[in-house]
C-alpha cells in the first residue's frame, strides 16, 4: 500500500516537516510517479489491524469522491509498484544497514583497541611501582641488617671490655704502686717521701687528700706535730700510694 505525503501525515499523526526530514535521510520507502511521492506501507511496518483501517478509510474516500463528482473524468490509476521497484528498495535499505554495520564494527574495534592500550598502560604503571617499592623495601632491610650487625658488634666489644675491666684496672693499680726501696728507712714522714718518687704535683696533691681523708679512721696512718708519718715495717701502703 502506499500513501501520499498528506496522507501519510494524517494517519500516523506525523508532520509533513518530519516526513520530508525522514525522506532525506532515506529512513521511509518511496517511490515518485508523474511527479508525486508516494510512501510504501508495508505489512511489516505496522501492524495488520492499522494497515486494514487505512486501506478501508482510502476505499471509502475513493467511493465517495466517484459518488460525488460522476461527470468528472477519471484520474488514469498508476501502476502498482513492480516487483523490480521493491527488489530496488529493498537492495539500498539493505547497502544502507550493511554500511551502519561496517561502521558501527569500526567504533567497536576502535574501542577494543583503545580499551587494551588503557590496561596495557595500567600494568605497565602497576609493576613500575612494584618495582620501586621492591627498591626501597631491599634498601630498608639492608640499613636494618647493617645496624644490628654493628649494635652485635658493640655489645660484644662492651661484654669483653666489661670482663676484662676489673683485671686492667688490677694492672694498672699495680704498675702505678711504687715500690718500696730496700734500703729506705721504715719510719718515714709522707711529704719528703712522696718528693723522692718520680710523681707529678698533681698525683702528690691526690695521695696526700687520700692520706688526710683516711686519716683519723686507719691505724696506718700515724701523726706527729701536724706531720703524717708512716711505717713500712709494719704496715703496706700500696692501696693509698697508688696513682
């Protein structure tokens, strides 16, 4: 069935500015036949009910004009669409879609293409940063190692300082002690005997406030007019004399 443009208006309640819009676009089938356009009505278009309705309203209105107007001479019918016309039609709907696909293929390839790139950009950042992290990792273990190997280190060095710290200090109080002359007197004053030692002002100074302070508490220590004396006949000084 086909329908003039006015036609076509009324019954699908469509403008005839849309209409034309709709021919540019090659989106409605059409034929043009001694200078009219007319739109091809498929079953398939719309529904059989709405195709029925307006074959039944066009039949009547054709009745009616033929009742009204008998003197009036006929219009010559047109030809009915020949199969050729429809194959016709059909054959650009069909190159129109295969187009659309070919295009619409394309955007999807293109948004595979790009979607890959993305990730294959995401991984590459992702296992950049691993690596760094990795980097840094490796760098704060060895710094770690590195400081308790030397705080190991350390302590053991103090744990053998420590142990031998009472046996250098027993040497060294030994080596400082002078020794006791044979031939000096057993009766001796502090202060002229210290003069005779190879001692220096200040290591004399440290044994005579040692004498003083141990004074009136060891029985060593012997004091005559304000002078101190000792004994090496009875008694050992090495503890106090040491410097």
């Amino acid at each position: 069935m086909r329908l003039t443009i006015d036609e076509y208006s009324k019954y699908f309640k469509m403008s005839k500015e849309m209409i034309h819009s709709k021919l540019k676009a090659k989106k409605l089938n059409y034929i043009i036949e001694n200078g009219t356009t007319y739109l091809i009505v498929t079953k398939r278009s719309v529904d059989a009910q709405k195709h029925q309705e307006i074959h039944e309203e066009l039949t009547q209105a054709k009745n009616g004009a033929q009742t009204q107007t008998p003197t009036q001479p006929q219009v010559p019918q047109t030809t009915k669409p020949t199969v050729a016309t429809v194959l016709g039609l059909y054959q650009r709907e069909n190159k129109h879609l295969k187009a659309k696909i070919v295009e619409l293929e394309a955007k999807i390839d293109k948004l595979i293409s790009d979607k890959e790139q993305m990730l294959r950009d995401e991984r590459d950042k992702i296992e950049k940063l691993y690596a760094l992290k990795d980097e840094q990792l490796k760098n704060i273990l060895e710094l770690i190692n590195k400081k308790i190997t030397l705080e190991s280190q350390k302590n053991s060095l103090h744990a053998i300082s420590h142990a031998y710290a009472d046996d250098i200090e027993e040497l060294s109080i030994e080596e400082k002690i002078p020794p006791i002359k044979s031939d000096q007197p057993k009766f001796v004053e502090l202060s002229p005997y210290l003069k005779s030692l190879d001692l220096k002002s200040y290591e004399r100074k440290m044994i005579k406030k040692r004498f003083l302070s141990a004074l009136n508490n060891d029985v060593r220590i012997v004091q005559q007019n304000g002078r101190i004396y000792l004994d090496f006949s009875k008694y050992d000084y090495s503890d106090l004399l040491a410097h």
